[in-house]
C-alpha cells in the first residue's frame, strides 16, 4: 500500500508573496465580504507583526490580519487604512480566514495565541473584531465577548451584514 504524504500546516509571518493566497482563502471565506488586494498587501505593509499566514509548503490554506485601532472604531470593509494610530493598547483582528478544507483541525487557536503574545509585548491590552457568518460561539470560546447597547458600533455594523457582532477580549485572557 502507497503511503500518503501528510502537509504539514504551520503558522509563519506573512510575506508579500504569500497574498495571492490570502486573497484566494479570503474568496473562500468570505464571499458576501469581498476585499481588494490592495487592502491585504497595505495591511502587511502598515503593520507585519500582526500579519500571519497557515502554510503547508508554499500554499497558503489560511491567514491571520490585526493591527493597531482604536477599541469600539471598525474599520469599513474594503478600505485602505492610510496610516494606523500611535496609540497601541488595542488591536483589530481583520480577518482570521481558514480554507474549508483545513478547518476544525485545531489551527485557530494557536495563532491567536501567538498574536497576543506578540501584541503583549509590545503593551497591549486588548483585542477586538467584528464576528462575521454566525461565528459568536467560535470567538467566545478564544474569550471574546460581544459589546452590546452601543448604538455608535451597531451602525458601524451595518456594511458587515446581518448578524455581525463587534467582540472584544484581553490580550491575555
């Protein structure tokens, strides 16, 4: 009998050439929340100690974007960023995005984990983001909690779709 090779799936610093991957995962993720290149590749640029990509060999099946923002501003979807804040207590985690072929394998966590000890070290305190396609459970379980009667942050809201929540946590829960 053949033997079956394995991937072998590992979290690393994203690259610039990593993005055509990033961009395909994120077609496959998030078809309803569609995001030009050009917002990856700032992204990187603007802030690389948030940016993370899943890799088996050169492939990228996954992808992890966070950066600087101000706790209870969301970012619009498909927006250059321009510049990001000096101040550095929050972050934004944009995107965590998985293949569907890789997902439930375990591979969330561990890059979360490592974003915030990365964003511990550089004084953070918090972490925030807006759950997309019925995924509150999945965040409560990193230790994100929903922000709930600001009605600021439901409007923003409003261009993520029915059902997105903005969720915040401590950087080391």
């Amino acid at each position: 009998m053949a033997e079956r090779a394995v991937s072998v799936f590992t979290w690393r610093p994203m690259r610039a050439a990593d993005i055509d991957g990033v961009v395909m995962v994120a077609a496959a993720c998030f078809p309803d929340h569609f995001e030009a290149r050009a917002c990856f590749e700032e992204r990187l640029k603007l802030f690389p100690k948030g940016c993370f990509a899943l890799a088996s060999d050169q492939a990228v099946s996954g992808y992890l974007i966070a950066y600087p923002w101000p706790l209870g501003a969301i970012p619009p979807l498909n927006s250059l960023l321009g510049a990001l804040p000096e101040e550095r207590d929050t972050f934004y985690l944009h995107d965590l995005a998985l293949h569907p072929q890789v997902r439930g394998q375990g591979h969330a966590r561990p890059v979360v984990d490592q974003l915030s000890g990365v964003l511990a070290e550089m004084g953070g305190a918090k972490l925030a983001l807006v759950s997309v396609n019925d995924s509150v459970a999945f965040w409560r379980g990193m230790g994100f909690e929903p922000v709930t009667g600001d009605a600021a942050i439901t409007r923003k809201l409003e261009s993520y779709g029915g059902g997105s929540t903005y969720m915040v946590r401590a950087i080391c829960p």
